[in-house]
C-alpha cells in the first residue's frame, strides 16, 4: 500500500511544474518561450482576451495580466479566443502526458474519434464507456484539463476548422461539415462570436477557395505538430518493415496507405518535417467529415501525443531503463491504423517472422480486401479487409495453421458483434480480460493489441521473449515473465513505452537477427499458439 502511494508520489513529482499550475513557472517558460511547455501550457491575457502558446512570437504580456491554463479548452471555456499568430490549433497534443489519469488520456482519444460530436452524443455515455460516473469524469477533466468534456470536444472542432481555414483551400461549407459543426450557419456564428470576425477573414490572402468537391482529388494538407524529440528512423523502420503490399508503401521518407471509412476509400500521404517538429500529412478522401477521425488516426499511427520527455523522465528512474532512454529519447509506440486490422496482424503474425507476418497479411488482403478500382498510385491497390470480410471469406487458401485461421474468424466474429472492441475502457486488465475472451486470443496477443490497437500506454506483454532478452540486456540474465511483471510495475502506468525501449534495445544488440523473437520460439516446443510469444505468465 505504501508502496503504491510512493509511486503515486513520484508520478506526481514529474507533473509537479504543472499540476497544479505554478504561474511563477509558467511565467518564466513563458518569458524564455520555452518549447518544452507547447501543448502542456497556454496563457490567457486578460487586457486582450486572447490566448496563446508560450512559444508566441508576440511580446510577453505583464505577469499580472496573464492567467495560465493546462489545455487550449479550458482557455476558451474562461472565454478567451486563439491568437491568429502563434496560432494553438497547430500546439502539440499532448493526450497521454496526462500521467496521473489514464481515464483523460482515454477519455480525449475517444473525444478525438468523436465520441461528442453528433446528436445522439453525451457525457454519460462516454462516462460509461470508461467505466467512471458522469460526475466524476467531469471531476477528472476539469483536474487535468481544467475544462469539461463538452468544451474540450467543442474546443478540438473549433481549433480544427481553424486550422483547415488556415492552411487548406478547402471551401467554408466543406470546413463546417469536416469540422462536425452540422450547418454553416453554426459555423458561421461560432466563428463570429469567438474571432468577432467571419471565417472567411481567418484566410491567408493568397488562398484562394477551391469549387466544392474537388477535396478527395487535390488533397488535404495539413501539419500535424508533435513534441520533440521525435525518433523518426526508428518509426520508419517499423513500418517499412511492415508494410503490406497493396495496402501500405514506404519510399524514402513518405509512408502512404489505404484508406476505408464507413464505406468510402481513399488515401494518406505523411512526411516529416523535423525542422518544422511535425509531420505533413495528404489526405485525399471523398467525404469530408471522415477528416477528423482520419487526422485521429494519423496521430495514433504516429503516435503524436506522447511526451516522451515526460514519459522518459519517469521510465529513467530505473537503472535497467536509464541507458535505453538515453540512448533513444524519441522513441515511440507505434499505434495501428484500425483496431481490427492491428488485431489481425497480430494474430497472422504468431510463430513466424515479421516478414512472413507481413506476406500472411498480404495474402489476407488479396484474399478479401477491397480492390481501389483506378488510381494514380499504381502501389496502393487494395483497401485492408473489414470484420465482415474476413468473416465471410474462405481462408483455406491462406498459408498458416488451422487454428489460427480459426482465430482470426473468431475475431472478426467478435469484431461485428461488438464496434467498440478496440476502444479504451476501464483499466487495461479490464481490456486484456474483454480480449481474451476471443477464441485463441491469449495473453500475450491480448497485451499486444491493447498496447498497438487500444493505444494503452500502460499495455505490457510481459512474457515477450525480446522484452526478457531487452531486460536480461547483452550478457546478463534472463528474468523471468513474472519477476519482469513485478519489476515493470514501478514503470506504471507507461509500460507501452517501456516495452518500445526494451524491444529496442534487444533489436539492436542482434541486429542480424530481426525475426528472433520467432525462431526462438520454434525451438520452444512449450510455447503455444495461445500464449503466442513464448512463456505464459504463471
Ligand atoms: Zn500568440
């Protein structure tokens, strides 16, 4: 018990700068436009009503003149409006810096799929979805964020119209449907309310608006801004090494890949711009509003709300962990692009190599995918295939074990019945319980998809074979699942990051084995499709 409340303690100490706001602090960050507080800080000034990014290029307001606020939500809930020039829709999202409460960092991802948006939309479903009561979930994110659920999703569609406005040649009309305003005219009075202006002066003059319905073939353009440091390479690799073909390219440093939404297909492009600490991001898709569900996406993939310095900070007050965290402090957890199909390349990945997992899913979408009919990209043929088509589909063809291909009908079975299997609720023991339920779905598989589907920062499969070999590091011993289980509870509640390192680092000390983790099993004869990789837990 006095354990647990030291480690309270300690998390604490980490987000003590900011939790609660220290104006003394924020004040100095802000005078020295400090970078390392974009996206955790804004700064209301009373004598213009405006607020802004502590990185604001604009001459720092008088200390008695600036209020301080955790979130750009909670600003405009004290009624302040964004500055149109340092411009806090484009601020880092912070999300999962929110160490002290997993129930926030859930909470805003579902907010960022639109869990507030439409008609039928309430606080207490969403409360229910996270397994808390409406007060307190109200509780938690006025702690956090300083706002309430309902601001921090009117916020997101403001600040994102905003950004589109800005930085795309999107017509007005399309902005409001994308931004989930519902009419134009809402659109029009939000906006004139907050900017006392019309949105149309929130243009750069040189944009010009194109005709509606040209946005699926020019394309969207956006930047979307992370905190650095940002390990791209690491990230790249990952993903070029998993690449399906049809579905996914890596060339150079652009990755590109299909798109299908509630029926309609389209397709991404995103880069890095490390000088600019963001990545561009090309979204060509026939329907507007699927725009922020894709951005949502986009983000996860690239896990662009992580605060790693925070995250690093917390993770290097171990002894194992320190040196990994010094030698990759960018490092970040990929997220998949839709639960459905992370789960299924997990399942398709089991007892082979990274490649044979990448050629079994690429088999899996020549079998059942949605081909893209004519495109300009000659790569990008094939849309992943959904629940319902890998329900439907004949897998004797695909080349891997009977049970397994049994697994992944099980899957997309269970998938069908229940939307919202991959979606954060409660505690991740709550999520890898829901999971395991699935015929063949064990616990490493369960661990495995929280932590790349769910994005479950505290996600950890601790009988991974890389994680023992990272955590034995070169020459020492091997721990055992359960003594890396109790060890890993001090990394608590960023294990997912933890594992990143220690898989990293186990990577790298056998780099001419990349696929170890599954030869390694097959010498293992214990080892069971069902515990996946290698060692159950006791
Ligand atoms: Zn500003």
């Amino acid at each position: 018990m006095s354990e647990n409340r030291e480690r309270q303690r300690r998390r604490r100490a980490i987000f003590a700068p900011m939790d609660p706001l220290d104006p003394e602090a924020c004040y100095r960050a802000l005078e020295t436009r400090d970078g390392r507080f974009d996206g955790r800080l804004f700064v209301g000034v009373t004598s213009t009503g405006i607020y802004c990014r502590p990185i604001c290029p604009a001459p720092t307001a008088r200390f008695e003149n600036c209020r301080f606020f955790a979130s750009a939500a909670a600003a405009q809930e004290a009624g302040f409006r964004p500055c149109l020039c340092c411009r806090p829709e484009t601020a880092p999202e912070l999300g999962a810096w929110r160490g002290t409460s997993n129930t926030v960092a859930r909470g805003l991802s579902l907010i960022a799929d639109g869990a507030l948006d439409g008609e039928s939309a309430s606080i207490e479903t969403l409360a229910a979805r996270l397994g808390v009561g409406e007060r307190q979930l109200r509780r938690l994110f006025h702690q956090h964020l300083g706002a309430s659920p309902i601001t921090v999703a009117q916020t997101r569609r403001i600040l994102f119209a905003k950004q589109l406005i800005h930085d795309t040649r999107m017509p007005m009309a399309e902005i409001a449907m994308a931004a989930g305003f519902g009419s134009v005219r809402r659109f029009n009075e939000t906006f004139r309310q907050l900017f006392r202006r019309p949105p149309s002066a929130l243009r750069r003059r040189a944009m010009h608006a194109l005709p509606e319905g040209v946005t699926a073939e020019t394309g969207v353009q956006l930047r979307l801004s992370y905190r650095p440091p940002y390990d791209w390479p690491a990230m790249r690799a990952y993903l070029l090494a998993r690449a399906v073909d049809g579905v996914e390219r890596v060339d150079g440093d652009i990755y590109r890949r299909t798109v299908l939404h509630e029926g309609e297909i389209g397709t991404v492009e995103v880069a890095h711009l490390p000088e600019r600490a963001s990545l561009a991001a090309t979204i060509r898709f026939p329907c507007v509003q699927a725009l922020p569900a894709i951005v949502a996406r986009i983000r996860r993939v690239f896990d662009l709300a992580a605060d790693v310095t925070a995250i690093g900070a917390h993770l290097a007050q171990d002894a194992l962990l320190a040196p990994l965290i010094a030698e990759r402090p960018g490092l970040r957890a990929p997220g998949g692009w839709d639960g459905f199909e992370l789960a299924v390349r997990a399942v398709v990945g089991q007892q082979v190599t990274v490649e044979g997992g990448r050629q079994l899913a690429g088999q899996l979408v020549r079998l059942c995918g949605t081909p893209l009919g004519q495109r300009d990209d000659p790569a990008l043929t094939m849309a992943f295939p959904t629940a319902a088509q890998v329900a439907a589909a004949d897998l004797t063809r695909l080349g891997m074990p009977g049970a397994r291909k049994s697994t992944l009908h099980a899957l997309a079975k269970a998938a069908l019945a229940e939307p919202q299997l991959f979606q954060p609720l409660g505690s991740v023991e709550h999520t890898v319980a829901r999971l395991r339920t699935i015929r063949g779905i064990g616990e490493w598989t369960a661990h495995y998809i929280a932590l790349r589907a769910v994005r479950e920062p505290d996600a950890f499969p601790a009988s991974d074979i890389g994680l023992l070999r990272g955590a034995g590091g070169r020459d020492g011993p091997r721990p055992s699942p359960a003594a890396l289980h109790d060890r890993a509870e001090s990394w608590r509640p960023w294990r997912a990051y933890a594992a990143q390192h220690l898989w990293a680092a186990d990577a790298a000390s056998r780099p001419e084995r990349d696929a170890s983790k599954r030869s390694e099993r097959k010498r293992r004869p214990r080892t069971s499709v069902e515990g996946g990789r290698v060692l159950r837990l006791p």
